[in-house]
C-alpha cells in the first residue's frame, strides 16, 4: 500500500461537485489520492478533521489589486497575501494597474515578478494590460505568462493606465485571437458615464445615478460584438447590472466566446441601505438596488455568471474621504479579500444554496476561467490547497484584525457564518510565519 506524506481524513469533504466524507493523501505537495473515508491510506502525518468543519480546495480570486510597486501604501504583496490566506484563498491573480509601473510590457512585468518574489504567502499569478499604444507588447507579455489582458472602457482612476476606445476593441482580441489569449473587461461605457449627472454629494443615490446601468449595458453589447466579429475571447469583470444577463446568455447560446463574474459586495449590499456619506461602500460600476442583487443570485445560479471573486481594491483611509462623505471624491474600491468566502457563505445558504455551489463558484470556475490546470478542485494530480472551513461558526468582522494594509471595509460590525480554521499550500498548513508562495506563470501551473 502506498504512503503519503500527509493524509487528511474529513467527514466533510468538497470534491467532485458534492459534499461528502472521505480522505485526502498527499504526496510531494500534490494530491495523489481522494478515496472514501474508510480508506485505509497511510501518512507520515494523519490529520483528523472535526465533524464541524469541511474540507475545501483553496480558493482562486482572480481579480486582486495588490498596487505594489509604486502605490505600495495602499497595498502590497506581503500584506495582500497574508489576507488572502487567512480568508482561505491560496491563489491570487494580480491585476496590471495602481503599481507602477502598470503591466503592460515584459519590462514592467519583471518589475512586478520581482517585488512580489520571496514576500508572497500564496501562489501570484499576474495579469498583462491592454492600452492604447500597447498592441505590439500582447504576444511578449502572453509568451512571458501573464494569464490574460485587462482593459478598460472608461477611465481606469489612474492616469497610467488609459482606457481604449470601443472601436479598438477589435484591433486588441483579434491579435489575442492568434495565442487564444483572454482579453478581460471593466465594461463601462465613457461616454455613458460622461453624460449622467456627476454631484458631489453625500447621498449615494447621486453617485449611483452617475454610473447608471446603461453605461454597463452598452459596454457589455460592445464586448459581445467585438468578440462575436473576431472569434476571441473576452470576459465581464465585476458584472453589477444584472440587465446586462440576458445580453450575455444570448450571446453564449449563439456561441460566443464570454464568460462573466461578480464579486461579494453586488451579492451582499443593497443601494437603497447605504447610508449618506459612507464612501467604504464605493466601487465601481456600484453597488445596485436589492432586485439587481437577487438577479445576479440567479444569474449564478443557472451559470450566466461564472464565477465570484473580490475585486480587492484597498486605498489610503485619505483616499476614501471619509471626512467629506463625499462620493464624487472618494477613491472607489472594496477591500474584502480576507472575508469573501464567509460573506458568500452568509448570504448564499440563506438562499438555498450549498458550501458546493459556493465552492464551484470561488475555486474551480476561476480556476478554468484562467487555465490553472493544478487549481481550484480536491482531486488527484492537483496542487494540495485546502481550506479547512467552520460553516457554522461566525464572526463580526473587526478591520483591526483584517491583514489587508488599511483597516477600512464596508463589512465593519457586520455579522458573518463560516470560520477559516486553516489554510495549506501544497500540502503544508500556513503559519502565516513564512512567505511559502510560488509566483505562477500561464501554461505552467
């Protein structure tokens, strides 16, 4: 019989899209093997896990601003990480902007791969930037492994990083097309935005009214009929319009190549609860009324929407201008990386669904979405991250106890079920004592 280095024998087990007990060997850092409990694997370690708790694979949030270098007083790698892995997830996806350099060449690639080198409590993979002047730099960046390209369609928040207009959409996914590259999308139309209504004020119906649904909507049409005219692929990041589902739907139905996902604070937060001044709770495209949260619940729930990941995107406390109150000013971005499985978790069961749909949705769909083949499943031959996780346990979140760089989140005082008891990278718990995270390139993890 064989003996693995670790064996992991849980009651309560997610693995091949259901909850059940079983066991776990692990070899080398990669699971070897998944059996029934009564498995008799043998281990140079036996973990037994409680009946309170499950056993899921680590999570992938594939849509994390860590800022560093260059705005690396609003978040960088050592702290984002730590986060990360205390909320369960073991592998992160860094975004190309707010760093600077952005990523947008090989060069500023390797800037970015050398600041979170030996500081990384994860796995980092990277993502490429697509903006104006950069179409000749795609095929370096995809042959040096960036995971996909990100534009915007709107103004990013950073002048570093400009947006592309809507009729260069095709120029960028038809040179993706050649490497099947993945173009992915902030999907708000400029001119939309440009000509709703902007106040400063304090009142966040005026801010909503500014980024209205169809800015959203538009961009999204654009997306599809770029992507439907070149054959690539192209994917929705943080969807927040659930108008735009139907558009999206059809468009797969005809064969289009486009995928879609939202985040924790459009399936949580209602517009119509923010309270005047509360510019924690600004991002954008913005949190939407309760009937556009419930839409997007549904839209998860028949597989319009692929995935849930954070949209991580921390400041300087003086950036959000919580002395003003002030929407129009404040930077916007939520930071919720460390308790975005618990903030699923919460609202999820209380709309039937299950630690395997929550699962599906935060680990093996972005994990397809991005092509880490090892990632996001307990099954042989994939990388042993775990996340051991009490479902029924709870917490009210406190931002002193939060390990992203700056204690501020919309979540502060509110009650959330599911507790991370631990968290493994290939097979070891992290201590949180030691950066054990590799930085991973596409086509090799």
């Amino acid at each position: 019989m064989a003996r693995y280095d670790t064996v992991l024998r849980a009651r309560r087990l997610v693995t091949a899209g259901r909850e059940q007990a079983g066991c776990v060997g692990v070899t080398d850092g990669r699971i070897a093997a998944v059996g029934p409990l009564e498995s008799d694997l043998e281990g140079g370690r036996v973990v037994e896990l409680g009946d309170d708790v499950v056993l899921l694979p680590g999570l992938v949030d594939a849509h994390v601003h860590v800022n560093e270098p260059g705005r690396t007083e609003w978040e960088g790698f050592a702290s984002a990480t730590r986060a990360a892995a205390a909320g369960g997830v073991t592998t992160i996806l860094d975004m190309p902007l707010n760093s600077i350099p952005p990523t947008v060449d090989v060069a500023a690639l390797d800037v970015k791969r050398k600041s979170a080198r030996d500081q990384s409590f994860v796995d980092v993979g990277f993502w490429g930037g697509a903006v104006p002047g950069n179409l000749g730099e795609l095929t370096a960046l995809h042959a040096a492994g960036v995971f996909g390209f990100k534009c915007f369609l709107v103004h990013s928040g950073v002048e570093e990083f400009p947006p592309l207009r809507p009729e260069d959409l095709e120029d960028y996914l038809g040179v993706l097309r050649t490497v099947d590259g993945l173009l992915i999308v902030h999907a708000e139309d400029g001119g939309e935005i440009e000509r709703a209504p902007s106040l400063h004020s304090e009142d966040y119906r005026d801010f909503l009214s500014s980024r209205p649904r169809v800015a959203e909507n538009r961009a999204i049409s654009r997306v599809i009929e770029a992507t439907r005219a070149t054959g690539g692929r192209a994917h929705v990041l943080h969807l927040s319009s659930s108008d735009a589902l139907p558009l999206i739907a059809e468009a797969r139905r005809d064969g289009v190549r486009i995928t879609a996902e939202t985040c924790p604070h459009y399936l949580t937060f209602a517009a119509e609860e923010i309270p005047g001044g509360a510019t924690q709770f600004k991002c954008c495209p913005p949190i939407r009324e309760a009937d556009n949260r419930e839409q997007l619940w549904r839209g998860l729930a028949d597989g319009t929407i692929d995935c849930i990941v954070s949209d991580h995107s921390p400041c300087t406390p003086e950036l959000k201008r919580l002395d003003l109150g002030d929407f129009a000013e404040a930077w916007g971005g939520i930071s919720s990386l460390q308790i975005g499985l618990s903030d699923v978790w919460t609202e999820a069961r209380q709309r039937g669904f299950s630690l395997a749909d929550v699962t599906r949705w935060m680990a093996e769909r972005p994990a397809q979405l991005v092509g880490l083949q090892r990632k996001g499943r307990i099954e042989p031959g994939h990388d042993a991250d775990f996340c051991v996780f009490a479902p029924d346990d709870g917490f009210v979140v406190d931002p002193a106890k939060l390990f992203h760089r700056n204690p501020i989140t919309p979540y502060a005082g509110r009650r959330l079920d599911g507790v991370v008891r631990s968290t493994w990278l290939r097979g070891r718990e992290l201590a949180g004592d030691q950066p054990r995270g590799h930085l991973l390139t596409r086509g090799e993890a």
